[in-house]
C-alpha cells in the first residue's frame, strides 16, 4: 500500500481533496471511524489506505472485532468516517448528502448480505427488480430473466422466497445486485448462512461477475474491458481462495495481504495473525 501525497490547498487556505486515481473502483485515504468521545472511545478503523482496481476480486478477513464490518460499511458508503476519503469509481463520497447516496448505491453500486435481505411478500423476479424500481427505471422483465438464467434460476421466477433453499434464496440476491450492473458489489459474508457445496456455487457467480466485462462504460469501442468489482468480507478461508486477494485487518488497521491463497494458506495466515492479535491484547491488559 502505497503512501498518499498531501492535500493541495485551496486559495481560501481550506484543504481540497486531491482527485481520485485513475482506474480505481474503491480508494480510501486515511480512513479513520470512531466510535464514541474520550477514554471509552472504540476505534474501529485507525487509519485505512487502500486502492482497490476496476475488475478485481478482493476478499476481507480479520479477527472478531478488527473493523472489517464498519470498513464494508464505510466503503460502500453505509456509514460515514470519522476522518478520511472514499472514493467510489472515482467520485468521491465523503460528505455527500444522503439522497446523492441513496442514488450512487442504486445506480452504481450491488449488495449481497449473509441474510439474503429478500422481501417475503414479493416472487423472485420483483425481488430481483427491486433496484431498478427504487431507481425510478424501466422494470425490465427481460433483464431481469437474464440475470435470473445466469444464476441458474430461470425456473423459479414467479416463486416467493418462502419457497426457495438457502442456496437458492442467496443466488436470487447475487441476482439482484447484478441486475443494475453495478461497478462495485460489496459482499458480507455471503456464504456464511449456505452449506460447502452451495456456497462455492455462489463464489462461482461472483468470480464470474469479475472475470465477465460488462460490456458497457465510457470506452472506445463500447464498453470496459473487466467485469465487476467484488469487495467481499468473510470469516471463511476457503471463501476467501476465490479472491484475487486477501486483505487481513487487525484493530482497525491491514495487517498485509496474499495473493491468490489456497484456503490452507489463508487460514495459517489468519490464525497468526490472531495469535498476534491475541498477544498484543493480552501484554497491553
């Protein structure tokens, strides 16, 4: 992770951001979140650099409170940094109002969360609509069969979630989050709730979103060459292989990385890394 220049000034002497780095799908720059005032203080994210390409696959993993929750949420602009910059496929969302928000995350952004978040009352294809809905588009039914088709659930359209497995409920959300297609998908811990055997069917979607392009962007000749961006967090090492990279958080802060990890690999990483952890927490008692 590379160091970051200093702010330029304005000519009121009030700091201006410096512009976002070309050909970056998330950057953050000097993210700090805080929790609460004076000695009782948590600080859950201590100063956050990373740079994160277009068309990448990233996984997350950390200990039990090393701030891998609040660096999602703060990435995907879900929470707002106590101190900081994000910048989402190079616009910049700290300090943007919440109805510019609401509109980036629908417009730009999918979501894929370890409890599904389908609405019960809707089938599977009003779920899978449901961002194009709240974006104010076109309720694309045809689109909405292609994604469907691509998660292997072309059949199950007019289902109610009620009536799907875990597994099949989970592929719908992946649906859901490609319907837009969105820049960036923020995944948190999608297979945590699926069985082995169904979770890697899952990866498999969201490894293949990644490694797809898009086929649509502001490039010469129509569309970018790379697919979506994953920024996933997990507990799970053999989750975790399906990445690019690994990124390993510890109180607020990454702790290093690994490129393209077998599962055996991860989890010896992760667990000296809570072994350290562990030992730190222990001497500063």
């Amino acid at each position: 992770m590379r160091l970051r220049s200093g702010t330029r000034q304005k000519a009121d002497d009030r700091p201006e951001a410096p512009a976002a780095t070309p050909g970056l799908a998330v950057e953050l720059r000097g993210v700090r979140r805080r929790y609460g005032r004076g000695p009782g203080a948590v600080h859950a994210l201590a100063g956050v650099d990373l740079a994160l390409p277009r068309g990448t696959f990233t996984a997350v993993m950390g200990p039990s409170g090393s701030g891998k929750s609040t660096f999602l949420q703060c990435a995907a602009g879900l929470d707002q940094p106590s101190a900081g910059s994000v910048y989402l496929g190079g616009t910049e969302i700290t300090g943007m109002s919440e109805n510019r928000l609401t509109e980036l995350r629908r417009s730009r952004l999918g979501f894929v969360f370890q409890a599904f978040n389908l609405l019960p009352s809707l089938t599977v294809e009003q779920n899978v609509l449901l961002p194009l809905r709240l974006a104010g588009q076109r309720q694309d039914r045809r689109r909405a069969a292609e994604v469907l088709a691509r998660v292997g659930l072309a059949d199950k359209a007019r289902r109610r979630p009620g009536e799907l497995s875990g597994g099949q409920q989970q592929r719908v959300a992946v649906a859901r989050a490609l319907v837009t297609g969105p820049d960036v998908i923020f995944a948190d811990e999608p297979t945590g709730a699926l069985d082995t055997g169904t979770a890697a069917e899952v990866l498999g979607l969201l490894r293949h979103a990644v490694d797809t392009p898009t086929g649509s962007g502001p490039q010469a000749g129509g569309g970018y060459a790379h697919g979506a961006t994953v920024v996933m967090v997990t507990h799970d090492p053999a989750a975790a292989a399906w990445a690019d990279q690994v990124l390993f958080l510890a109180d607020g802060t990454f702790a290093g990385g690994l490129e393209r990890g077998s599962a055996e690999q991860i989890a010896a990483r992760m667990a000296t890394l809570t072994a350290r952890t562990g030992a730190m927490a222990g001497a500063a008692a």
